[in-house]
C-alpha cells in the first residue's frame, strides 16, 4: 500500500492507474450515485475478482415492487459478480424507488401500473448505463431487467440501440397495453384502467438493432406478465428481423433469482 505522502508526488497519470487498480480490486460493493439527464441515480456495483480494465458491464434493473423496497436487484448483482468474476455487475435503483436502508433515487415512482416506463425515465436510466460504461470502459454491455425492469431495457434496446450488447429481459410485460388489461381483470385496481403516458416496448420493436441478441425468459405460470405477452412481443421481434430467443421455465413471476437466470446469462457473455 502506497503512503499518503508517496501518493502526492505520483505523477498523474500514473495516480490514476493506481486508483482504478484499487477501483478493479474491490470486493465489497460500491455505492455509485450518478445523474441521469435530470435524475440522480443510486447504483450499487460489484466488481468480479477477475475484472479488467476492460470488462463486461452487467446492469440490473429491478421489477415494479408494489408492496416493497426492493433489494433482490443487488442480489443478482453480487451473484453475477461471483458466478462471472470478469464482470462488472451494476444494479440501478430505478427512479422514484427507494430501497430497505432509505436510498431514494430521484423521479416518481407512480402507481407501479406501467406508468414508471416512461420516456423520462428510461432516458434518464440509458444516460446512467452510458455513464456506467465510460467509467469501468466496458467493452460489453449486456442489460438484465425483471417485470416492469424488463419494459424499460427493451424500451431502452428501442430508443438507444447502439447503448447495449446484449439483453436478458425475464418476465416481461412487454405489451403494456395488453398487460394493463390483464391486471384491472386480475387485480381490479382503478389504476389500471385507462391509456396513460408510458412507452410500451411492443411499440419501440423496429428500433431495436438486429444485431443486438435478445433472450427472454418467463415462467410458464406466471399470472402477473404471462407468457403471451413475451411470445406477442417475440413475434413481432422476429417479423422485423430481430434476434430474438424466448426461454420458457417451470415456475411464476418471480424467478429472478433462479439460476437458470444466470446460466442464460453466461451465454450471453
């Protein structure tokens, strides 16, 4: 370990290799608030022991968590972390959301109806993973997003189609309108009723680029975004010509954290 004193007389340059090398080194996770457009975003990065200065960035996004805090987003980071240690895994705390120790990224969070999907929103949340990727100087970006999580990385893969490598979107209620239609029958909650200002990533399939390979995973008994929805926006994926790959498991809507998650996620690495 150099000395404080050792440290001042480093030439510039040379300072900071030093701090990335402690940056690359860590293994306990970084807190990373960085600004989005107009929003300021909490990050929360885990850096594989085998990471280079040039590794592949993994972003996480968690799904709509009406009913809690969510953290489990920081749980599938950290596991990326240690099942692909080359990697650099980072889960955004999506705006509007705050998490089980009181972080709160900038933004409205919404009725958790689609609303969050929002063009705001997912600009802002491309403007961080553009940050992210400057500052580990990724060579690969590959997006993993759960539920609504999911909506906004296609609706990024969409409108910043040259942001990203690759995308694992797993649970997807990829046609918002369709899905919001299936909740007011299942939920019956006024909230769901209605059109509202969101983005639908059925909408934005023509501007994702082809060469961008997209899996997507859902459970066969999943009753919160069913399998329909990811089959609807596969096909129209594959009529424009997109690459496209549809994982079906045994199991409902939260399997997020189930490794066939990860073991889908390595062949996209």
């Amino acid at each position: 370990m150099l000395r404080r004193s050792a440290l001042a007389v480093l030439p510039a340059f040379l300072l900071a290799l030093y701090v990335s090398s402690i940056t690359l080194s860590a293994q306990t996770p970084q807190t990373l608030w960085i600004r989005g457009d107009s929003y300021r975003l909490k990050s929360t990065v885990y850096v594989g022991s085998r990471a280079s200065s040039t590794p592949d960035l993994v972003i996480v996004l968690h799904g709509d968590a009406p009913f809690a805090k969510p953290s489990y987003q920081d749980s599938l980071a950290q596991r990326i972390a240690a099942r692909f240690p080359g990697t650099v895994a980072a889960a955004i705390l999506r705006p509007g959301y705050t998490d089980p120790e009181g972080n709160t990224s900038d933004g409205i969070r919404g009725q958790t109806t689609g609303d969050n999907y929002n063009a705001t929103n997912t600009d802002a949340l491309a403007a961080v993973i553009d940050s992210l990727k400057a500052r580990f100087h990724a060579r690969k970006v590959v997006l993993v997003g759960h539920s609504g999580g999911s909506a906004i990385s296609a609706n990024i893969l969409g409108r910043h189609p040259s942001l990203a490598d690759a995308a694992l979107l797993v649970s997807c209620p990829c046609d918002v309108t369709a899905w919001r239609a299936h909740m007011l029958t299942k939920t019956k909650f006024a909230g769901f009723e209605g059109p509202i200002s969101t983005l639908s990533p059925i909408d934005l399939v023509a501007g994702v680029s082809a060469k961008v390979p997209v899996v997507m995973m859902v459970g066969d008994s999943d009753d919160v975004a069913p399998p329909e929805l990811t089959r609807t926006y596969e096909a129209k994926a594959k009529e424009l010509g997109k690459t496209i790959h549809v994982v079906l498991v045994h199991g409902g809507h939260e399997i997020f954290l189930r490794p066939e998650v990860l073991e889908e996620l390595g062949k996209l690495l």
